[in-house]
C-alpha cells in the first residue's frame, strides 16, 4: 500500500464533542463466561486458567495418481487438557465435502461426486471399534468413547482411504495428470475450547478452518517419478533424491542467491531414488494442519534469507511449479520479499517457520508453509495473490484463529498484507482489493457488521466483511497510532496469543493494552456497528486565499480525511487526517489552508478511503 500522506499544514479540529473515549464493547454472554472461568482476560491476554488441548500424529498415506485413491493410517495421541470430563470425540473428515449427500455451498461437479471417506479400521486405546460408535454427518464424525478425564490421552489408531477429486478445485484435488495438491487428506480430532466445546460447525466449502496445535509425523508414498513437498521438514531427502539434489536443497537454505534445485532439463531425467515407489518423511511441530503436494514434472527454484537476525535463523522459501508457466518464474522473488517485508517491515516479527514452499496450483489458499496459487497472467496479479497467501503464515497459523466462525480475524490481516508487502515488491503496485466492493454494499441489507460469525454471512458480505472491511479498520487503526505504537500493539497481541486460540476480543483488548490506549470507541463504531462510510465537502470559503473546508461525516463509519487540492497551474496537494478526528463523536471537520496559487478544484477521498455517496466529493471553483 502507498503510505498515507502525511498531514502537510496545519489543520483546526472542530466539531461536537459526544465523548466516545471510554466506549464499552458489547460482549456476547458466551464470551463474557470465559472471563468468569478465568480462561481469558478484559485485559486482552489468557487467563489463569487458559487451557488447549493438543494431539501428537502419526500418518501415513499411499497415493496412486492414475487413480487418485488415498489410503492411510493414522495414529494419534490425543491429550485433554481442559477442566472437561470428555465422554465423546468429533472428528473432522473434510473431504466428506464432495460426498454424494453433503450439506455444500460451493458446486462440485457430479464427476467428482463419491461415498466420501470410508473408515476401513478405528480402534481406541488398541481395542478394535464397530460402526456403532460412531456417526458421520457430512464432515463431521461423532465417536463415542470411555471417559477422557482432565489430563489424561487417548489413543486412535484409524485406517481409511478416499478419492481425491479431479475437478471441482476446492482448495484440493488434481492439478494436472502429474501434478496434485492434497490438503484436509487425513482424520482429525477437531477443536474443543473454552468457548463452544466441540466446533461442530461443518465444513461446507466457503468456510475455512480450526485446528489444534499439533505434532506430525507425515509418511507419503508415491511412484518412484513423482516429487514431494509438504508442510514440515523432510526427514530424509538422501533416501529419496539424487546426491546433487540433497546438496542443492541444503545450498538453497543457506544462501541469499536463488538456486535451481530442479531445473527444466532435469526433469526427464531420473533424479530420484530408483524405485517403483519411494516414501517420503516429514516432521512438522506446534502447527495446526498438514498438507502436502507432488509432482512429476515441475522445476524448483529456492532461495533464503535470514528472518530473525538476534539469531541468525533463516527461512528457505520455494517455488514449485510447471515451467510451461511463464509468469511463475518470477515468484520465488515475489515470495521471498513477502518473507523479508514480513520479517522486517509488516508485522515486522521475524517468520515463524523453516521453510515456505509456493506450488502452483488450482486455487489461492494457504497452509502451514504452503502455498496452492494458481498462475496469473499480470505481474500485479501475480504478487498481490503471492502476499496474500503467504501472509496467512502469521492469521490464522500463528495465532491459531477459529476462521469457521471468525473470518475477518485473518483475512483481514491477509488483506492489509497485500496491501502493504506488494508495493515493497513492487513500488508501482496500488493495490485496493475489495475497498469499491465495500462502497457500494455498505448500507444494503448484504451488509453486516464485521463480527458477524462467518457462517451466518451471504451475499456479498461473504467477502466484505471477512476481506476489505478489516482490512480498512487495522489500515485505520494503524495509521491513527502511528507504525510505531501500531507495531508495539500488534506485537502485544501476537506475543500473548500465538500458537493459542484468540477470540474478536481478546484481539481487541490486547491492541488497547499495547498501545496504552482505550481504542474501543473505533472498534464499536467499525467492527460491531452497522453504518456507511460517507463523508462530504458542505462548504468551502475563501477569504484572500484563506481557505476552509468543512468536511461532513454523514456516515457513521469513521475513515481517515484525504483532501487532494488541485491547482490551476496543474500541481497538486494533499492533506491527510486520521480517523482520530472522529474520536470524540464529531460530525464535522475543518480543514484550514493558505493557496499558494490559484485552487480550481478540491477532490475528497482516497484510495484506501471508501465512500458510499461519492457525488458530494468535489468541490470545483466557480472564478
């Protein structure tokens, strides 16, 4: 994002003053019940009583492309750590979404329609389970079990297989006939918290995710042509590629310079093991998912950098992809300044994870040090979709976000990402993702306010209000304290809830605590309320050159004061006021300047400024 013009001269602040300062957040009583149980705080961090639980996997799966069958095993160790008698588990088998019966809201076309996941073996604590314990409903399974005390584990071993689809891309499936994108492939225990219990909240297709923070073992076998990359270290890349191969893989995670690991004439050649099939090993720790990819005919590009200099550690970052592909050659240098701006510009926290492997795909979502992004034909496109994704390391990853219900908590931090990482790439970048979208919508019957669950969201507020809308309200926040105060805030925040479950307001009590300030006048007004953003030019005078401009806010949605002032010689100025000058509950604005030269026409309203009423925004001299 182009930075916000600074304020050049002085402005006078005028209006009424209907106190917001000390606003109080309207907490719904399920939420206000965690800071009785003392599982969380109004101060913003975890209470005393904070509590997750946890598993530790083991999976193993064998994936035949010419059929697209997975089969696989899974073996878990899953500890209850909550306060919480559990007499039941609910699993999460997400690839129920293309089953012939399940509840969707996203079309899958009736080539890729199947009988879903089929449980073969399920046995607790070693003791073989029918059926009868458990029930599937769509992608949710149900299994009850003997009485899981506080502090104790139990241990599933499941055998289960299913198809991958081969069309009807959501977020999965075949890429092309020797490349595939595997993600939800396993059996999961989902998440119980202190807040719902159990999420039972389906997975339909337009809702994302919530997952404990887990250990994995991953095994992935596959023909011995095919290459593998997955969410995790690989644990033994000298048993599955070629001696030159392993070394270009340990150069690439040392050195600044882009490294060819597999180049376009290498891949006919045999660079892997000589087998009919190899296994693949990778180990991956405190992540809440797994997902893996292959192929056999894409090339490799890696580079790395140092992401926390107080220790020297470095990311590998990778681009993997088919070299047919023209636009794709350039995303290596696109990830990896995503990786450096986050490291040391936004959110300026050094990158959580060993590695970030960019594939291209069919879709544009994100994993644990994944990336499924489909080709882009602009360059524009290419980079703002290559930091959208890969900023999602940090919201839902690192901070672990219910998205099921929550969306607006990470794709929002998405959407102020790509925002500001893209110009970085590059300056010519002036990406507004979603801001006119919000413009038009706001006010409609399809416009909700930003808290709304994401499962209750339709229409065009699906998007509004999980994309642009957050993304506008931490773009505001951000420059009302200042980069600065907003990073120590937001470093507040993430110090205290990575690797947890934050819920809306834990983030908004932790940005208060940070900054040292009540903010809850802007959360309340943005997040929770309804309301357009609408401001006005209502009146302009001028008394030898003395001009005031009186700015309206007819809209109850606070956005920042961009006042671009034309002159008649062809130059420009512009004058920026942040949100803050509607703290107080002001309905009007002054902004007070002296012309230099002959002003012909006054234009409100930036690029990141949305406006429901634009015709009131000009103001054009009549002498």
């Amino acid at each position: 994002m182009a930075s916000f013009y600074k304020l050049l001269i002085p402005v006078i602040l005028l209006g009424s003053v209907d106190c917001y300062a000390q606003t109080s957040l309207p907490v719904p009583v399920n939420l206000q019940a965690t800071y009785a149980k003392g599982t969380r705080t109004t101060g913003g961090a975890p209470g005393k009583n904070y509590w997750q639980n946890t598993a530790d996997y083991t999976i193993a799966v064998n994936f035949n492309p010419a059929n697209r069958n997975l089969e696989g095993t899974v073996s878990v160790d899953y500890t209850n750590n909550s306060p919480d008698t559990l007499n039941e588990l609910t699993l999460k088998l997400y690839p129920n979404i293309y089953k012939k019966d399940a509840i969707r809201n996203m079309p899958v076309s009736a080539a890729d329609l199947t009988d879903g996941v089929e449980i073969k073996k399920l046995a607790i604590d070693k003791n073989d389970q029918d059926a009868s314990k458990w029930r599937i409903l769509g992608t949710n399974m149900n299994l009850k079990t003997a009485a899981i005390l506080p502090g104790r584990k139990i241990h599933l071993d499941i055998a289960y297989s299913y198809t991958l689809n081969k069309t009807s891309h959501i977020r999965t499936g075949q890429v092309d006939s020797g490349a595939f994108f595997i993600a939800y492939f396993f059996p999961r225990i989902t998440v119980y918290d202190d807040i719902d219990g159990w999420n039972l909240n389906p997975y339909r297709g337009s809702e994302e995710f919530y997952n404990d923070f887990c250990h994995f073992n991953l095994s992935v076998t596959v023909p011995g042509n095919y290459k593998v990359w997955s969410t995790g270290n690989l644990k033994n890349a000298a048993d599955v590629y070629v001696p030159k191969i392993v070394q270009r893989i340990d150069e690439a995670g040392k050195s600044d310079k882009v490294t060819d690991v597999i180049t376009e004439a290498e891949v006919g050649e045999q660079i892997t093991a000589k087998n009919t099939t190899n296994t693949w090993q990778f180990e991956a720790d405190s992540v809440t998912d797994m997902a893996f990819a292959i192929s056999n005919h894409y090339i490799w590009k890696a580079s790395s950098l140092v992401v926390d200099p107080k220790t020297g550690r470095r990311t590998r970052v990778d681009a993997v992809f088919n070299p047919a592909h023209k636009d794709y050659f350039e995303v290596i240098n696109y990830a990896r300044k995503t990786v450096e701006g986050m490291s040391y510009t936004f959110p300026k926290w050094p990158y959580p994870y060993p590695h970030e492997t960019v594939f291209d795909g069919l879709d544009q979502m994100e994993y644990p040090m994944m990336v499924n992004d489909n080709p882009t034909q602009i360059a524009e496109d290419g980079i703002e979709l290559t930091t959208h994704e890969i900023f999602h390391t940090m919201f839902p990853f690192y901070m672990g976000i219910n998205e099921t219900k929550y969306g607006w908590m990470d794709e929002g931090w998405a959407t102020i990402g790509e925002w500001t990482i893209s110009p970085l790439i590059d300056p010519k970048v002036a990406d507004t993702f979603g801001v006119e979208a919000y413009a038009q919508s706001a006010g409609t019957e399809n416009d909700q306010p930003v808290i709304s669950l994401t499962t209750q969201l339709s229409g065009i507020s699906g998007f509004t209000d999980s994309y642009p809308k957050p993304g506008l309200g931490y773009l505001y926040v951000k420059d009302m304290l200042g980069d600065a105060l907003f990073t120590k805030a937001l470093h507040n925040y993430i110090r205290l809830w990575h690797g947890k479950h934050p819920m809306p307001f834990d983030f908004f009590n932790s940005m208060n605590a940070g900054a040292g300030q009540n903010l809850n006048w802007f959360w309340k007004s943005w997040f929770i309320d309804g309301g357009i953003p609408d401001l006005a030019i209502t009146k302009v005078s001028d008394i030898q050159n003395q001009y005031s401009v009186t700015i309206t806010r007819k809209g109850s949605k606070p956005v920042p004061i961009d006042l671009t002032i034309n002159f008649a010689d062809g130059t420009t100025q512009h004058i920026h006021q942040s949100v803050k000058c509607w703290a107080n509950g002001e309905k009007t604005f002054f902004v007070n300047f002296t012309a230099k030269r002959k002003v012909s026409k006054l234009i409100l309203g930036g690029i990141y400024d949305p406006d429901s009423h634009k015709e009131d925004n000009v103001w054009v001299a009549t002498r």
